[in-house]
C-alpha cells in the first residue's frame, strides 16, 4: 500500500539537488560546492547545499560573474529532460546590457608580430594617449 508521501509530490527538495535537475550546474557536486561558496541565495539569504526549496521560493544564483534570477515552480529532485525542467521554474534574470561596438578600433591580424614604431605611435593617437 503506498503512502501519503508516495502519492504526491515533494513539497520541498534541496537546493543543489534542484539546481542540478533543473540544468543549472552540470553536476550535482558543482551545485553543492556553489552553495558552500555563497553563490547561491534563497529569500535574500545564503543557501547551505541542504535548504529545501518549495514552490514560489526565489533564488538568486552568481554563474560566471552574472546573477541569475530563479522562481521555483515546482520541485524536482531527479535530472529530466530539458523541456520538463524549463517548465520547473521561471527566469526573471534581467537582460544582459547591449555590448558597445567601437567601429573605430582597429583589429590587428593575429600573429601580425610587435607593432612597428609608427603603428604604435597611430594606436597611441587612436587611444587618445599623450605622445610627442
């Protein structure tokens, strides 16, 4: 006869093991090792790698320099499929700010070897910089 807990679905899981479902971190002892660095903020608050996290938590999680803004939707523990796991929170990450193009800045060709004297001396009239 199964139980209560067997019928339903968890009401709460923990944090690494829901940012490793969800595809965040791409394993498990990643998520954790996050959590032990302070990447990872539930309510505000840091997360140690066993917090549960229920439906409509928020967290805010630091992946290469950036904040990701996440919502939990519905707790899951095992690793699913991209489309499930999509659908088990919601992104509020604001969008990246655009990233200025300088058409003015010369591309050197790579391998070109050390500029000579007279493109250092253009670089450095490019680059607004004091010469004689």
């Amino acid at each position: 006869m199964p139980t209560s807990s067997e019928s339903t679905p968890a009401a709460s899981v923990r944090v690494d093991s829901w940012l490793w479902a969800i595809r965040v971190y791409k394993t498990r002892s990643a998520a954790t090792t996050a959590c032990r660095a302070g990447h990872v903020r539930v309510g505000g608050e840091r997360a140690k790698a066993a917090q549960p996290v229920r439906p409509g938590d928020e967290l805010r999680v630091r992946i290469q320099g950036f904040d990701r803004i996440l919502v939990v939707r519905q707790p899951i523990a095992k690793r699913v499929g991209a489309a499930v796991a999509a659908a088990a929170f919601e992104d509020r990450t604001p969008p990246p700010p655009p990233r200025e193009t300088v058409a003015s800045v010369p591309v050197r060709d790579r391998g070109a070897g050390r500029p000579t004297k007279r493109e250092r001396r253009e670089i450095d009239k490019l680059r607004g910089a004091r010469g004689e």
